[in-house]
C-alpha cells in the first residue's frame, strides 16, 4: 500500500511535468500541429516560370538538385499534404515539365519539380501568409524595344489605404497607372504592360512574375500613403532593401499586408538579411532601383511643384516590399500622396492632379532611360538561395 502511494504521488509529478513542458514549451509536445501544404501554384511565361507553395505556417524545408532525370525536390519538414491538392500538375512549357507532390513520409511532404532545359533557378520564402517560391529561368529572348510594367497595387478584394469620402487606394493607382500606360506608350522605343488593367486583385508574388515573364527592363509598382497622423503628408520613392526604420518599416508592413510586428519579426529570422542582400547582390540591379527611384521622385516633386503649393518631398527610402522581391530588374515603389491627409486626399480625388502625377512620373523614367548607357541589360546571373 505504502509502495502504491509512492507510485501513485510519483505519477502525479511526472504529469505535472509533462503538463509544464507542453504548455510552456509546446514544441516539446508529441502532437505538435504539422504545417498543412495548401495549394501549389504556377505563372508561366516565354523563358521564366515562378511556381508557389502555399503553407498553413512557417515551415522548415530543404532542396536539392538532382540529374538522370534533371529535377529539384522540397522536403518541407513536419508537414501533411491537404487531401484536396492537386497531386501532379503538367506544365510542359520547355523549362518545367510537371510538379508532383506527395506525403513523403508521415512528417514530410515532399514536392517535385521536373525539369526540362533551364538555365538557372532560385528559391526564396515569404511569410504571412507563408509560401515558397520557386524561380524557374530558361533561355530569354531580348527585344530592341525597353519594356516596363507598372504595377497598380492593390485591386479587387483589396482596396489598399481607404481616404475621406471613400477615396480607395486601388481606384487612383489604377486610374495614374492607365494614364501613364497612356503617355509611355506614345513613344515607339518603349513597350509597356501592366499588372492590371481593371478593378481585380492581382497576389504579390503574381506581380513580380509577370515583370520577370515579361523579361521588362523596369519594374514601377504605385501606391498611395496612408497614416494614423492626418497631417502626415509628401510624396515618397522605395527601392528594395532591409531597414531599421521604423516609419519606412510600417510603409512596408502595410503594402505587404502585415502588421508592423509581423515585420520586425521578419528581421529577427536568422536568414531573412541574408536572402534580401543575396538579392541584391548583383551591384547593377541594386545601384540601378537607387538611381530609378531618385530620378522619378525628382521628377515627382518638381513637377507637382509648378502647379500645387505645400509640395513636401520625403525623398528616397529603402524597405523590404513583397512585391519588389524576386524582381529581376530595377524596380521601385512609389507613394505618391496620402489618401489620409485632407489637402493631399482631395488632390487625388482630382483627375487633373493623378494626371499630373502620370506626366512627372513618365518623364522621371524617360530621364532614366536616357542616363543609361545603350544596350544596357541585366545579367541573369541568379544565384540559389536556400530555406
């Protein structure tokens, strides 16, 4: 009896210690949630293909190329593959011939890329919602004309920064972005295409495939402030890469869908700096973003200057966009006005004052072009980058 109560009392403080360490550390916990592998997406253009991964959560995962037959395979640790997916996609596009994926073993989900004449790839994550990208690139035809797209943010479901009077976001990019489209166009050395043309919601890693699918020479993605602070106001250029600043950190945060603190968490992932500087590596495509978002921010300011008074320039930041990464060319985001501040949400309402943004910003991106030298390219020298 005696013996039974020792027993007993023991068992109790072995549970108690098993209850400690699963809710305190609850990676410890033998039926810790796997993340779900939810959909397998892919954008296919002439000479590059950007396939997508979707993840309920953050996931551990690692690649690796093999030959005879040429695939890439993820194995996307403690994972379990959703019932529904689509288990085998054929691609056939001459770079990728399929994507296969499958319950590997009970705690890996594996995925299979099967190639068939490419040139290079890369792999990058992104996170809320957390996905895996995939850059696929094959033998690019390169024409004599430049080629830009622009990007209207936003769209659709998504309606960016809301202004008095409902004032959308997406409704006045999308109207800039036309307008330039329009301007851009007339000249016959220029090719112009854009993400969208219409009121539908375009994702993220969407927008930047369709600037490397369409091999553009420049990437211009439009947007319009917002803040908490209604007299916060100006007009302000991005160009990819990371800061400690917190005012760019939360322009960032919002055009990518996230919370501020969702943000700063991103920096505290030990290889997120690494990812960001290993995509700006290549000295043309980093100085060259720099140099395009100081050309039209100039052209901006000093063209809004001659007809509007209270023009405040904020000059030329850098942060970590979604849709600037990956971005296989010079690319920049502009904020052109806040829908949140009453003078400048009222000009933007204006159809004369978007029109007069679309002319400053056409003519900082044709004294762009001009600063380049003749039959400047990007070199595709893509470099993989792991989980």
């Amino acid at each position: 009896m005696e013996l039974f109560k020792k027993a007993g009392c023991g068992n109790i403080i072995l549970t108690s210690l098993f209850l400690i360490i699963v809710v305190f550390f609850p990676s410890f916990s033998p039926a810790a949630e796997k993340t779900g592998v939810t959909d397998i997406r892919y954008w296919s253009y002439s000479g590059y293909t950007r396939v997508v991964i979707d993840l309920s959560d953050e996931a551990v995962f690692t690649n690796n190329r093999l030959a005879f037959p040429d695939r890439l395979y993820f194995d996307i640790k403690n994972s379990s593959i959703r019932k529904e997916l689509q288990k085998n996609i054929s691609v056939g596009n001459g770079m990728l011939k399929s994507v296969r994926a499958g319950q590997h073993d009970k705690n890996t989900v594996r995925v299979v890329l099967d190639l068939e004449k490419i040139t290079d790839f890369k792999v990058f994550t992104l996170a809320k919602p957390s996905r895996i990208i995939v850059d696929i690139f094959g033998l690019k035809t390169f024409s004599v004309k430049k080629t830009i797209v622009i990007d209207p943010g936003h769209g659709g479901k998504d309606p960016g920064a809301i202004g008095p009077g409902r004032l959308y976001e997406k409704d006045i990019v999308l109207d800039v972005a036309l307008k330039l489209k329009k301007i851009l166009s007339k000249d016959p050395n220029i090719e112009i295409f854009l993400t969208r043309e219409k009121d539908v919601f375009i994702p993220l890693p969407k927008r930047t495939a369709i600037a490397n699918g369409r091999n553009a020479d420049l990437f211009v993605s439009i947007h319009a402030n917002a803040s908490r602070r209604k007299k916060l106001k100006g007009i302000e250029t991005y160009f990819l890469n990371w800061t400690d600043n917190e005012e760019a950190q939360k322009v960032a945060a919002r055009e990518n869908a996230i919370s501020l603190k969702q943000m700063k968490r991103l920096k505290k992932k030990m290889d997120i700096k690494d990812i960001i500087l290993s995509d700006l590596s290549r000295e043309y495509k980093r100085n060259e973003s720099m140099a395009l978002a100081n050309y039209v921010q100039k052209s901006m300011v000093k063209g809004l200057e001659r007809n509007y008074k209270n023009v405040v320039d904020l000059g030329v930041k850098w942060s970590y966009f979604y849709v600037l990464f990956g971005a296989d060319m010079p690319s920049t985001l502009l904020e052109i006005s806040f829908v949140s501040n009453p003078l400048e949400g009222r000009r933007l309402a204006k159809d004369k004052y978007r029109a007069d943004l679309a002319k400053s910003i056409a003519t900082g991106i044709k004294k762009y072009l001009s600063s380049m030298p003749e039959g400047q390219m990007l070199a595709s020298t893509v470099k993989t980058i792991g989980p």
